[in-house]
C-alpha cells in the first residue's frame, strides 16, 4: 500500500510553503516519511523489543525522571553512565526521535535516499553519537522501504550502549526479516562502537583518514558516504571545544569528494556556544569550519525546524514530543 503523501512547511510546520533558507525559495514538501501507519510500526517495533521495561511502567517513570534531571543539567556523563539509564533514554527518547529522522532523512534530504537507493556500491554510514538508535531506527526503516541493500550502518558513541544497540539491532532484523550475516552482499548491517571519538589517540591514524579505539576497531572516514551528527554536536562542543573543531577539520582533511554531512541540533539558544567571551550558534562554528574554505557545500539549511506528530492517532506508552530544530546538509567537495 502506498503511503499517504502530507504537505509541510519546512521552516513553521503548519501548512503551506517551507523557505529553503539559504536560497531563499519557498518550496513545498512532499511528507510521505510521516505517514502515520509508517510511524506507528516503529513505535509498535520498539514496544515489542522492550517488553520487559514496559511491564514495570512505575520502576520506568521514576528511572525517566532520574535521566531527566541529568539532561536538565547537561551532566551527559551521568546520564549515560548506566545500563537502566540508557534503557529509560531509549525508551523515552529515541522513539519520538526515531520518527523525526525518518522524516528528516527521507523528506527533508532527498540526497540520503539518492545515496540509499544505489544498488551496486557498497554504503557506508558512520552515526556520531548514535548509541541510542534513533538514527539507526529511521534509516533501516527507510532502507526497508526502498528495498536498499549492501549497506552498513555504524553508530559511535562514548557511553556503553552494547547491550542496548544489542537488542534493538535484533529486534530491527527480527521485525525486517533481514539475516545477520556481514558477507551477504543484500544485508543492511548494524553496528555499534564504543569509543570517545574526540579522544586524541583516536586520530593517531590520521594520515590514512582512520580512528581507532582502544580495541583496534577502525572507522575508515574515506570509505564513508553518510556521517550524522543529530543532537551530538552541542554535546561534543560541551566536552571540549578544540577537540570538537579538530573533529571537523579531520572530516574537511579525510572525507572523500561527496561524502554527506547531516548535523541536526536543538534550535534556539540552547545550541549556543561560548568562545572566549563571546557566543555564537553552534551553525555558526559549523559553517566557518566547514565551508569558509570552501571544504564542504551546504546542500539545505534550517534554522528552525518544526517536527510535529500526530499524537491523536499513534500508539505509544510514555510521551511523544513534537520537535524543533535546525538543520545542515553538507556535501565534501
């Protein structure tokens, strides 16, 4: 059955016309990545994968509200520093999170299925920060949906989210009907790696364009076709700033010509930055880094981004949230 295709407004989230505002067109968008039949199979997905924690609903809610006051303080360490945290993190967060992505990834950014859609190439995808699943959720979903193959989705994160990823990778292939089996040339693989990726030992491999952690897993940045960065960067800008920009210049020295950047972050003040005594939007470091010497080319740009759901008609047990954001698109040249 087709999905129902919805209008949206790229910059409100209303109807009518979105403004592409780095171009300065209006434009219209076809929603087809938020059809609620489609959202609601990935809500149902999540809820069969974690059957256990939702069989406990009062022991969940006061472990939401524990993680809660930690992404209050932005005490990231703490937040994730638990198994049953990062569980209460999945299960509150990623689901409206996951459903987000997949309209980002799918209606906003056209390019991310021009590059899922190539049938011979093998496609590599790194998500920074990705632990929790929500980008690895919304792009198997898509890659079901379009039939992708030979592709191989890693996410990185410096919490433990083994166990977690664990789980909800199987209950992605189990749901999808896909074989884990890394040499089939039409399996979408899942994975996940434990490292701090502004570690500066990782870059000890800088002149091949790799990082490594401490157990020698190696990310090759040259064989990449996508990196996502969707509500890490304020994150890394918090842990350490030169190492977050010297993150950036590793991509603009190592990423292959074409190669896609995705960064998607809180709008507003919350993504504001200070450098020295001044404060600037973390876009505003994105794009100076970025594209002021002409590395990357900004493909679509938001500054704020609406996200709304329908709750009427979706079925989840803990609350959905509607979500505004800005968005960057970059392309290696």
């Amino acid at each position: 059955m087709p999905l129902k295709q919805q209008r949206f407004s790229a910059g409100g989230g209303g109807g009518g016309g979105g403004q592409n505002l780095r171009h300065g067109k209006t434009e219209l968008i076809l929603n087809e990545y938020c059809d609620v039949n489609l959202q609601q199979s990935v809500l149902t997905l999540l809820r069969k994968t974690f059957l256990t924690e939702f069989a406990d609903p009062d022991r969940l809610a006061a472990k939401i509200q524990t993680v809660k006051s930690y992404l209050y303080e932005r005490n990231y360490v703490a937040a994730f520093g638990s198994c049953p945290n990062l569980l209460a993190y999945v299960l509150r967060w990623t689901p409206f999170r996951a459903l987000a992505y997949l309209h980002v990834f799918g209606d906003l950014c056209p390019q991310v299925l021009t590059l899922l859609s190539v049938k011979a190439a093998r496609k590599e995808i790194l998500c920074i920060g990705g632990g929790a699943g929500g980008e690895v959720l919304a792009l198997s979903t898509i890659a079901r949906h379009i039939k992708a193959s030979n592709l191989k989705i890693t996410a990185i994160d410096v919490a433990d989210w083994d166990e977690v990823f664990s789980r909800l990778s199987y209950g992605i292939q189990k749901e999808y009907e896909w074989i884990p089996q890394a040499d089939n040339q039409d399996n979408v693989v899942l994975e996940f790696k434990q490292a701090d990726i502004l570690d500066v030992p990782c870059f000890a491999h800088a002149a091949t364009g790799n990082i490594t952690n401490d157990k020698n897993d190696i990310v090759d940045f040259k064989s990449l076709g996508l990196i996502t960065m969707l509500f890490t960067t304020n994150e890394l800008f918090a842990q350490s700033k030169p190492r977050a920009l010297e993150l950036l210049n590793f991509m603009n020295q190592h990423c292959q010509k074409g190669t896609l950047l995705l960064v998607v972050e809180s709008a507003g003040s919350y993504s504001h930055i200070q450098v020295g005594s001044k404060t600037f939007p973390v876009q505003f470091l994105l794009d100076h880094t970025l594209v002021s010497n002409q590395d990357w080319d900004v493909l679509r740009e938001e500054e704020s981004a609406w996200f709304r759901l329908d709750e009427e008609h979706l079925k989840y047990p803990l609350q959905l949230e509607n979500m505004r954001f800005f968005l960057r698109l970059y392309r290696k040249n």
